[in-house]
C-alpha cells in the first residue's frame, strides 16, 4: 500500500480505499516476551497496513515472530508474560493501546482462524453447538433455531458436504480438512472485516491445502474480506498474496509485491525460503525403463 491509501490487486491494478486508510496499520510495533532466560525481543519494530479486500502475508521460518506479531495485534498474548508496544489500528481502533478496543473488534472486525485444527475446538461439544456459540456472539438476539439455519448456511457456502447431519457431530468425527472449514465457517460467523489466518494450511496434506486455500480466495472474491496470512510457505504465499513481507528475528528483511518477492528476490534469507519449497521434477510415464537401462540392471554386491 503506497502512502497509506494505495493497493496492489492481484491482476496488478491499483485501487484505493474507500475513506483513503488502511483496514489494518501497523506502526512500530514491538514485542517483548519475559522468559526464564530473560527478555526476548520476539517482534523488533515492524510497520505494515492491510488494505480493504486484499491478502497480505508475513512468512518466515518457525520462531521468527509472525504469529506473535498476529496475536498482539489481537491482544491474545498474556499481559504477564509480554509486553507490546507502537501501534496496531484496525478500522481505525488502535488495539495496542487500548484493551477495550481489541475486545470490540475481535469476533466482530476481525476473526482468527488458528493454526491447529486438530486442537482449536471443543472436543465434547458438537461442532453445531460451538459455530451457533460464534453467530449469537455476533447476533445475540437470534434464537437457537435462526442461529442453526445461518450456521448451516455457513458449513454450505465452506462445502460442508450434508450440513444439517454434520450439524450434530463432534469434532472427531471430521478430517482434518474438514475441521479446517469448520474453523472457517466459525470465523465468518462474525462477518468480519479482516480475516487473520495463523498457519490456516500447515497440518494439512498437500491436496486438502490447496482445497483451503482456493476455499479462502473464494470467499475472498464473494464478500471482500481482506486476509493477514501467516505461513511458513512461499508456495503458500505466492498462491493467495497481493503483498509479502519476509521476516527474520522479528524484523522485516524483505517486502514487496508477491510476483516481486517470488520472482525476484534480493535477500539470501528469502531465496533459502524458494529453495526450501518442493519442486515437481520431470515425469514421463511413456519412458519405461528398457533392457539396457541402470534401472533394469541389478546391482552385483561382492561378499567379502
């Protein structure tokens, strides 16, 4: 976002926000976390925005800061144990600041979809209990019956298949995929502004990731919810991200648009992060090994 009023959409063009400011502005923000060794600078005086509808990705290897930096922003670290500071506005309400001002925009402005979804939901109630929980949160007038419906509604437009069954199961009864889009419908139910997804794909294989990911930009496209994705994936990253900022020891060695950073990069750090990234090799299935081949000649190992 250039000047704070500017945006890059994923085709390229430029489009500006309707009141001229970020949903998201970041300034300075630092985290200090108190461990038994003593403090830890964990997120070093970061600065970033996210515009209105678009997806912007902090990734970086394991302990580098990015999910810390998503749960200050949030306030979700414990007051304790770390100590934020700068400035984190999101629509305008500066959530560093001002306690009171996280609580009213979290599960309304802005949901999170966490990382594992293996462990994020309540294993002995049913998943229809605790997606109606998140819609009377947002709509706490709505009766039992009208939170069912929308929360149906919900678990189709995730392609749930056969929601109203899946509505009385419990969370073991789903694959991990599955819970992964439960978690998605639970963040929607808060027909947020800003969706901040923590590693949304990380314990997922590789064909139910990519199911997500398209689910996310989806959704996306449908409702303009803009996205802060946190990943350790540039696979991930250059799939679903208008912007990218590279982070390392909880700075920013790197940031760019997503073609800038995938196609080009300039620190050593982000070329390791390609390099680490899986690559399909060459396949032929018409080239079968022949009778002369290595492939068909057996290996002779001497005794002795």
């Amino acid at each position: 976002m250039k000047d704070g009023t500017q945006d890059i959409a994923k085709d390229g063009t430029q489009h500006v926000a309707t009141d001229g400011t970020p949903l998201l502005d970041v300034r300075e923000l630092q985290v200090e976390l108190v461990t038994e060794h003593g403090i830890v600078r964990a997120v070093d005086g970061i600065d970033f925005t996210v515009g209105r509808g678009e997806t912007v990705t902090l990734i970086g290897e394991s302990g580098c800061g990015k999910s810390t930096t998503a749960m200050a922003l949030l306030r979700l670290l414990p007051d304790g144990l770390a100590v934020v500071s700068g400035s984190a506005r999101i629509a305008g309400r500066d959530t560093v600041a001002d306690l009171a001002a996280a609580r009213a925009v979290r599960g309304r402005t802005v949901s999170l979809i966490p990382q594992d979804p293996m462990t994020a939901l309540s294993p002995v109630h049913t998943v229809g209990r605790q997606l109606g929980d998140a819609i009377r949160l947002r709509h706490p007038a709505l009766g039992r019956a009208e939170a069912r419906a929308r929360g149906i509604e919900l678990m189709r437009q995730v392609h749930i298949a056969e929601p109203e069954r899946r509505w009385k199961a419990y969370p073991h009864e789903f694959s991990g995929g599955m819970l992964q889009r439960v978690l998605i419908a639970i963040a929607l139910a808060a027909e947020p502004e800003l969706l901040v997804a923590d590693e949304p794909t990380s314990a997922l294989d590789a064909t139910v990731q990519a199911g997500v990911l398209d689910l996310l930009m989806e959704l996306q496209e449908r409702t303009g919810v803009a996205i802060l994705m946190i990943t350790h994936d540039l696979g991930v990253a250059r799939i679903v991200s208008d912007r990218i900022h590279v982070m390392k020891d909880g700075r920013f060695v790197e940031s760019g648009s997503a073609p800038e950073i995938v196609d080009a990069p300039a620190e050593p750090y982000t070329r390791d992060l390609l390099a680490s990234v899986p690559a399909l090799g060459p396949w032929d299935e018409d080239k079968q090994p022949g009778p002369d081949s290595a492939a068909s000649t057996p290996k002779v190992i001497p005794h002795g």
